[in-house]
C-alpha cells in the first residue's frame, strides 16, 4: 500500500516496508493509518485481541473508475460497502 504523506513525497510499504504492510482491508477496520510527519503509523482504534487480524480501511480514490472492478470489497462485514474505494 502507497501513502502520500505531502505533495511532493508517497511512501510504498513494499519497499522497506515493516510488518504493518500486511495489514489488510476492511470496511470495519480495527486501526487506523495515521501519518506523523514523514512516517505512517498504525494505530488500534479498539483493544486488540491476540492473533486477531488488523484491518485498516483503504480509502482508496482512482482517477480511472474504470478500474472499480479490481477494487471489489469482500471484507463481509454487516457493513461493507463493496469496494475498498472512497
């Protein structure tokens, strides 16, 4: 996952990336991203159980909605929207 932290700077968590980048999305996440300066951090929005999985909710925005289709949310919560776009 890429974040933009200004207008000028994105960050790629692939890239020496820590474990935060296997969190995943949800349409009801657990965490959120928060950017401190020049760095994303993840923080719990609820006490977090052992070996729960963290989900954070993408908020994803496309230039091309044509692309909508790859996007497809299947996080199966109550409350899914059905996509992983804003």
């Amino acid at each position: 996952m890429m974040f933009t932290l200004d207008d000028d700077t994105v960050t790629d968590g692939s890239v020496n990336g820590n474990e935060a980048r296997y969190v995943n999305h949800c349409c009801e996440p657990n965490c959120e991203a928060v950017i401190y300066d020049d760095a994303v951090m993840i923080d719990a929005l609820r006490a977090i159980q052992p070996g729960e999985e963290l989900f954070i909710d993408y908020c994803l925005e496309l230039p091309d909605l044509s692309l909508a289709e790859a996007y497809k949310c299947r996080c199966g919560v109550q409350a899914c929207r059905g996509t992983m776009l804003l």
